[in-house]
C-alpha cells in the first residue's frame, strides 16, 4: 500500500474515533495488566464482567497476594484456562511485590520476565499505559493486516515488524486500537462488513462482500 493511501487509511480511522482506546476496563497500570492476561482467549466483555468483581477486592499485587491463589482462581473461573491465568496472576503479583516495589515496569525486558506476559500482552502495557508507539498484534489485527494489503506477513512477529514501518508515525501511537476495532466490528472474520467500511476502496482484499 503506498504512502498516501497508508495516510489516508489512518486519517479515515482517526476521523472517525479521534480518541480510541481500549474495551478492557481499568483504572491503574496493574488492572490494565492482569485485564490483558485474563484476556488470552477470552472475550473483553467476559473479562470485565470478572474485573468488575475482582478488582474491589483486590486491585493491587498485595492485595491479589492476600486473596489468595484459590479465591483467585475461584474469581475467575469463568474464563477459559482459569487455572493457568490464576497462576500466572499470582506469581505476577509475588514478582512485582518483591522486585519492582509493587509496581508495573515500563521496560519490555521486565514486562515479559513475568509469569504469562509474552510480547503482545508487554506491547498492550506499554502502548496503552505508557504511551509508547509499540504494536500488539492480535487475530484480529493479524487477519485485517494482511486482508487489506496494509502490512502483510506470514507470522505475528512479521506482520507486527511491518506495521511499524507502514503506519504514518503520526497516527503509530493509537494505530492498534484503531486497527483491533476495526477488526472487531467491520472487517470481521467470517463476513466482513465491505458495504459500511470507510476504507473500502483502499483495500486490497479481492473477495469484498456486497
């Protein structure tokens, strides 16, 4: 995709949601983390429904370490491989307590040290807290990256290397949420919506539904 149409692609999105941000609800760093990592094969709306509960409880590592791993893992047993992300959670917790003064480090070394933090979950923090033009590249970014011709790639790592060098550096920082909603609600896996997308005609996806 050339350079104006990369522009005009962003600039269409950004028209359209000046201020994006993300469906996850949080109100500090921490909750923003453990949303992410509860979100691993989970749908925002199930995660929020258990952060509602959770996070009145225990919204800090010590206070997720005086929970406890069992009303923890009872808390979010509603989400898919609980057990794991309960885990995860708790010795996240234990990590952050006794390594970073209880709190989330910006650093990506740091982020991805911890129990069930890989490079998208780091990539969410550090765009979505920190303000840091980073890239996660999720399914939904992945299918609507190589769907439109935008940034394609065969792997996450890929399409992810190639967005960050195809996005106009004015529009990196709030590209991914652009970019996940858009996925999430027009160019969708099954039938994309084509008809009601504002970037039809700079899509380069061939079987354009009517």
């Amino acid at each position: 995709m050339k350079l104006a149409d990369r522009i005009e692609f962003f600039r269409r999105l950004r028209e359209l949601n000046p201020h994006p941000k993300t469906e996850l609800l949080y109100d500090s760093v921490f909750e923003l983390l453990i949303a992410v990592m509860l979100s691993a094969q989970s749908t925002d709306v199930g995660v929020n429904k258990v952060t509602r509960r959770l996070y009145p409880r225990a919204n800090t590592p010590q206070a997720m370490l005086a929970l406890g791993l069992p009303e923890l893992r009872k808390a979010i047993s509603t989400l898919g491989l609980y057990n794991a992300k309960a885990a995860n959670v708790f010795e996240t917790c234990r990590i952050l307590v006794e390594r970073h003064g209880g709190e989330v480090p910006r650093e990506r070394a740091a982020l991805e040290a911890l129990p069930g933090v890989g490079r998208k979950t780091a990539n969410v923090v550090l765009n979505t807290a920190f303000g840091e033009p980073t890239m996660a590249v999720d399914t939904h970014i992945f299918r609507l990256a190589n769907r439109t011709g935008l940034a394609p790639g065969k792997t996450v790592r890929q399409v992810e290397d190639k967005l960050l060098k195809a996005v106009p550096k004015e529009f990196l920082v709030d590209a991914h949420h652009w970019l996940i909603l858009h996925g999430r609600y027009v160019c969708k896996a099954r039938k994309p919506d084509c008809p009601n997308c504002v970037l039809r005609d700079l899509c380069r996806y061939r079987d354009k539904t009517v």
